[in-house]
C-alpha cells in the first residue's frame, strides 16, 4: 500500500492482513473496508486486531466525552 489510498484493499475476503507498523494504516483500512484487520508488525513482533464497528463505537464515545467536558466545563455556565 501506499500512502493512505485504501481503496487498493481487495473487497472480496473475510479479513485483510496488514503487515508493517504502526495502526494508522490498519484502522483506515478497517473503516474504510468494514472488515476485521490483522495487523503483524515485524519490528515489535506484536500482532493486533482492528475491527470497525469497535473503532467507529470508540471514535463516538471519544467525540462525546469532548463535547460533555466543553459544555461542563463552559465559563457561562459556572
């Protein structure tokens, strides 16, 4: 893959395989595809699993809880 264009991801699997590191690259590929990512990284030898409903669950709550503390904590509402 290069940069961040991914719709090079195969739409025809179950799961996709990324290998190299970070997980940029594997969530964008699990939001943009729908499916879970396996991501390997040969330079910690970790492996990690990206699923898109849990990413996209995690990138609302996150957005709300922003919003709850800017209204919380708003000067004219003390």
């Amino acid at each position: 893959m290069l940069g961040c264009d991914f719709s090079a991801v195969v739409e025809d699997c179950d799961e996709v395989l990324f290998i190299g590191s970070g997980g940029f690259h594997p969530a964008g590929i699990a939001l943009h595809s729908g499916k879970r990512v396996v991501a390997a990284d040969p330079f910690t030898l970790r492996v990690s699993v990206f699923n898109a409903e849990d990413l996209r669950m995690r990138r609302i709550l996150t957005v709300e809880r922003g919003f709850f503390r800017c209204v919380v904590r708003h000067p004219c509402m003390h």
